[in-house]
C-alpha cells in the first residue's frame, strides 16, 4: 500500500500541520507520495491520479487537512475490503459514525482504493475537463458501481477522522 497525500503548498497550512505529522510517522511504515497541485490546484489532483490508476500499488489517500492516526492507516492496510474510506465533518456537518456498514462514499479525503478495485472499474473513469470540485464524486461513484456490479460489495466505512476547516467550508 501506497499513501498518497495530495497538498496545495500555502492553503491554509494551518490546516495542514496535523496531517504533514502523520505523513511523516507514516513515511517510516509506508511509501508517501506527497502530490504537489501547486503545478495546477485545478485539474493537478486528477491528473495526478491518472497517471497512478493502472499501478499495482493499493492507495491510500490522505488529503492535506485530514487528520488520522497511524492505527487509522493501519486499519485500512489490514482490511479485507477492496474500497474503504472513512467520513468526516465537511460543510458544516458533523462526520457521521457509519463503522463497519457499506456505504455510498463521496469523498475522497481518507480513502484506500485497492488496485483491483482500480482494476475491475477498468479505464479511469472521470471525464476530461473534470475539476477537483468533481472529482471526488466521479471516482468514488464510478468505483462504486463497478464493486456493486462485479462483487456486491461497496464502500466500507471506518471509523471517523478530524478534518481541518470543515465547519465553514462551502
Ligand atoms: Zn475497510
């Protein structure tokens, strides 16, 4: 399992603290991929884990204000299912305690994406010209539906994790 923490470098990086704590304890377990958007906050994001989607390698996404633990990480590297994510507060909603239920998933924050989920989605799955705004929803429908058809299965829900900024976030 890779972890892969996209970040915009200046967005409030206060925010971001906690989480650039956990990459580093987790760099001494796991490969990090730090995914730097700076290049374009836009379209960087998709276009960074396009380039991933046909490696071998199982994801773990951790965006850069999501706050978890090492035992959250290794939660999901242990894990039997092929896609799990954990909620959290955003848009001024609290994060629901949905633990070990199947759910519908519609962000990416704390996300583990196996490869063979990746593989029975097949071609990525998220239409050009798709911003980060869409991104999330693109991908985690698309890899849902793929699961659902091939295995019965869907998102499997861990516990909840802290994000940063999510009580005025629009
Ligand atoms: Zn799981």
């Amino acid at each position: 399992m890779i972890v892969l923490h996209p970040y915009l470098p200046g967005c409030r990086e206060e925010d971001q603290a906690p989480t650039w704590r956990l990459i580093e304890q987790a760099s001494k377990r796991w490969p990090v991929h730090d995914v730097d958007l700076s290049w374009d906050p836009l379209y960087g994001y998709g276009a960074s884990l396009r380039a991933l989607w046909d490696g071998d390698r199982d994801w773990l996404i951790i965006e850069h204000d999501v706050e978890a633990t090492i035992e959250d990480i290794k939660a999901m590297e242990d894990c039997p299912e092929l896609l799990c994510m954990a909620s959290y507060g955003h848009s001024g909603h609290a994060a629901a305690d949905l633990t070990s239920t199947l759910v519908v998933c519609s962000s990416l924050g704390f996300t583990r994406i196996t490869a063979r989920a990746r593989q029975l989605c097949g071609d990525w799955p998220v239409p050009a010209g798709t911003s980060y705004h869409m991104l999330d929803s693109w991908l985690t429908g698309a890899l849902a539906a793929a699961l659902v058809t091939r295995t019965g299965r869907a998102w499997h829900a861990h516990r909840p994790v802290l994000h940063h900024h999510s009580a005025d976030m629009v």
